[in-house]
C-alpha cells in the first residue's frame, strides 16, 4: 500500500477527490484479496496488491490528466469600466482565475468569490454586487473584451447575462497577442484595446496615463477628436453593442446613482472631458 500512497501524493488535487479514489483502491483490495486468499493462500495477497496497484496507477493517471485539464486556461474576458477585471477561464468555461488591473477591481475581486462558477453566473455575480454598482454612475461605459478560440460562443453568453442587459454594455473580441502586450504595461487587455483607438487621436498619451482613465473618459477624449468609439476595428470576430441595448442604457443612466470612479489622477484629460464632453 506504501507504493500505492506514494503515486496519489505525487498528485495535486482535491483532498476530497484523492481520498475518494484512495478509499475506491482500499475496497477494491480488500474484495480481490479475499478472493485470492479463498482460491490460493499464497498467492493470493501478491496477486491482489499487484492488480490493485496497477489499478491505483490507472486511476491516478486520470486524476491527474483531469486536474491538468481543469486548470488549463483557455479563454479569457476582460471586464472594463473603472474597474478592470480579468476572468480566466478553462476549457469548461468555468473561471479558474481572477485578476485585478487597478485598486477599484481589486476592491471589487476581493469582496466577490467567482472561483470555479461557470463564466456567465460569475459575470452576474461580479456586475450585480454592492461593490460593483457605486461604478455605474449617469456617464458610464461598460466593456466587455472577449479572447478565445470559441470567441462567438462566450460573447454570445455574455449578451444573454442579466446584468449584460441590464446596462447595455459593448462586447467585443480581441486576439493573444493583445493581452501579451497589455500585460506588459501592466493593463488590463480591454482597456489597452481601447488605448491603441485613443493613440491614433492622441499620440502623445502613455499606457500609464490611459490606465488611470475610465472608459467613459477615453471614449469621450476620442469623440471629442471626431473619432468613433469603435473597438470592434481591432477585432474580426466581434459584436457591438445593439440599438435595444443603446435604449436600456439610457434609461438606467436614469434611474442609477453611483459614486464618483476617479482615483484623482490624469487630470488634464479629465478636464479636457468635463468641460467639452456632450455625453
């Protein structure tokens, strides 16, 4: 049995589920054995010991090979408003990893557990918190930035979240390569997204500068300068935001009172916004 143990420890996984596999081996011992004893005293332990360890091997083989899978990320949904949030996502769609890209999403990551939910009710979770809804202020702009080889698929989920219809928010695609390099700026990859639209206006702006704005503040800079608020340009597998959603968001801009989202820094351009935005 000491060879048996040392495979499952060899193993990373869930107590819970070694245990069960271990107990599953113990029974299945126990029954050969004294299947063997019965037929040939002798023999009978080496034999049962030897099919149950091949078997504990087997058993430990697909643990492991689950768990490998399990905690592979697959996909991933950036979550930008003032907060931003990544959702790291297996191939079951279920959220594996939480990551904050500024100190209003780690609030808000910290206050909400969506470990091991399925990526929509965790949206949900995350959107529908007290924490989360002092940022959905009167001028709000809510963006989801979706990464995936199944792209369509997690966009259209996401369209059909509660809180997804419930502020209008964009949903829009990306590839790997951009979360690469946001990760490099120390960005979120949905608001750096938004920075490679806010440079063409503005070059001089750093990925510091653009970091500290809200997406509301840089989709204002950008139409101040006559642009389009177009994230979809960047990406060739996406959706916008639909003209029922438009509608929603006006009129729970109505109807919400939040908090105020800056954290006092970018200033210029946050004056530039207050003082020409129509919005």
């Amino acid at each position: 049995m000491n060879k048996i143990q040392g495979a499952f420890e060899a193993i990373k996984a869930d107590d819970k589920l070694k245990n069960a596999a271990m107990e599953s081996v113990r029974t299945r011992i126990k029954a050969e054995s004294e299947k063997r004893e019965k037929k040939n005293p002798f023999f009978g332990k080496r034999l049962a010991y030897g099919a149950a360890f091949c078997c504990a091997l087997i058993l430990a083989v697909g643990i492991f090979g689950f768990y490998s899978v399990y905690t592979s990320p697959v996909s991933y949904v950036s979550i930008d408003i003032n907060p931003s949030i990544e959702l790291v996502l297996n191939r079951f769609n279920v959220v594996i990893e939480t990551n904050a890209y500024n100190d209003d999403g780690l609030k808000i990551t910290e206050a909400v557990d969506v470990s091991n939910m399925n990526y929509e009710d965790a949206i949900d979770k995350l959107l529908g918190s007290e924490q989360f809804s002092s940022y959905v202020e009167d001028d709000y702009e809510l963006v989801f930035t979706v990464i995936s080889d199944n792209q369509e698929e997690i966009i259209n989920g996401i369209e059909n979240t509660q809180c997804y219809q419930k502020y209008g928010s964009a949903c829009v695609g990306a590839d790997y390569e951009t979360r690469q390099e946001a990760m490099g700026y120390g960005m979120s990859f949905g608001k750096y997204k938004a920075y490679l639209q806010l440079i063409e206006y503005y070059p001089g702006i750093t990925p510091e500068e653009c970091n500290k704005l809200s997406m509301n503040e840089i989709k204002d800079l950008i139409t101040q300068k006559g642009g389009d608020w177009n994230l979809n340009s960047q990406s060739e597998e996406c959706t916008g935001t639909s003209d029922e959603n438009k509608g929603q968001k006006e009129e729970n801009r109505g109807k919400e009172n939040g908090k105020g989202t800056g954290n006092g820094e970018g200033e210029q351009h946050r004056g530039e916004n207050k003082n020409n935005s129509s919005v």
